[in-house]
C-alpha cells in the first residue's frame, strides 16, 4: 500500500526558507493529488497546500506569498518550501494524500506521512 | 472567512457508550466535511469525508451526518482505541481554502 516520508531539517533559523520532502513509496505519484499540513504542539492541524499530478497548486490564502509545492514525478516525490519562517512555523509537518475513490476526488486526506518536527529558532 | 466550531470541546465516556460530536460552519459548506481521529503522537487518521462516507477500513461503528451548516460525527459502542482526538475539517471554494476545527478530546470517564 501507499506510504509516505517526510525527510529534511529540523531545525530551521528565522527568516531562512524550510524545504520537506516527501518520498511516496508502493505506488505511483502520478494522477493523485498530493499536500502539506502542518500542526503546531498541542493545536489543530493547518492545511498549507496541494498540488495535483499535473503540477497545478492551491495555496491557503494566509500563507500563499510564502509556500511552494512542487513535485518530482522521476524520483516519486514532492516538496514543500516555506520562506521567511518565524517562530510561530515551528510544528509538526505532515505529507498527505487527497482522497480518491470510484466517484472522482474529494476534499480530505486520507494517508498521511508520520510527520516531521520542525522547530524555528536561532 | 467561514469558521468550524466543534462542540464539546472535551467529552467524557465510558467505553460501550455512544459519543456524540458535533461540528458548526458559520456558512454553509454543503457537505464537504471531514472527520479525523488523532491518537498520541500519530498523524490524523481519516475517518469520513464528504459529511457521511466512510473512508477504507474504517469501523461501522464511526458515522457521520448533516449537511449545510452543522454536521454530527457519531460512534456507536466506544471500543478503549477510540479515546482520541477528533477534528472535523472543511473545504470552501471562496476563497478556495481547507481548514480544520479546534477538536474535540474524548475522554475515558
């Protein structure tokens, strides 16, 4: 079955750009749609992105001037990049996959990568 | 900018009873609503989308409801993995955007 990672730094210093990746593994990350949540300790997860197989992408409106996803459909894998981070980035940053079933794509996710602390600080 | 409230925020039970969570749009959202379960220290898990699908592998016993602007997630007979976290989540086309509610805890009693 599908699985995700998310791989990269940990530590991040302020104002620098936090780059993720996600590796989809037992199948392929073609004609699926593919996304970036975040969850802060002890709060709600926080949609940031996705992007479909195509390469076309939907940003949340609060963090669209400094989120870029892309994808690297030769090493099966897709990418998060957030620039000028601050503190208040410093969360839990999980790869998702949209949902798909025999009636077209919906609006969740159903896998998720084990996700990937990431701390902002000096 | 259309807000969820999930109500209650925590929720004590005893494993065998039924859980009642509800989930509040501040427009209407039709029925693009999820429902997620997280454990400690696990990503969230995908229970229902689109108000009341089941998503694979799912339990019978996890059902969702409602349409417009409030919408219920119900869990028959709590088995002890069921005292978690629950989020609900939606998608708006205007601006075109996901987000998720505060959650609700559920509790052994």
């Amino acid at each position: 079955q599908v699985q995700l990672q998310e791989s990269g730094p940990g530590l991040v210093r302020p104002s620098e750009t936090l780059s993720l990746t996600c590796t989809v593994s037992g199948g392929s990350i073609n004609n699926e749609y593919w996304g970036w949540i975040r969850q802060p300790p002890g709060k709600a997860p926080e949609y940031l992105g996705f992007l479909s197989y195509t390469g076309s992408t939907n940003y949340s409106p609060s963090l669209q001037s400094r989120v870029t996803i892309s994808l690297d459909t030769s090493k099966n894998q897709f990418s998060l990049r957030l620039s000028s981070v601050t503190t208040a980035d410093t969360a839990v940053y999980y790869c998702a996959r949209r949902v798909r079933d025999s009636t077209g794509y919906h609006d969740a996710f159903d896998i998720w990568g084990q996700g990937t602390m990431v701390t902002v600080s000096s | 900018e259309i807000v969820l409230t999930q109500s209650p925020a925590t929720l004590s039970l005893s494993p065998g009873e039924r859980a009642t969570l509800s989930c509040r749009a501040s427009q209407s959202i039709e029925n693009y609503l999820a429902w997620y379960q997280q454990r400690p220290g696990q990503a969230p898990r995908l229970l229902i989308y689109d108000a009341y699908t089941r998503a694979t592998g799912i339990p019978a016993r996890f059902s969702g409801s409602g349409s417009g602007t409030d919408f219920t997630l119900t869990i028959d007979s709590l088995e002890p993995e069921d005292f978690a976290v629950y989020y609900c989540q939606k998608r708006s086309d205007w601006p075109p955007d996901i987000t998720f509610g505060q959650g609700t805890r559920l509790q052994i009693k």
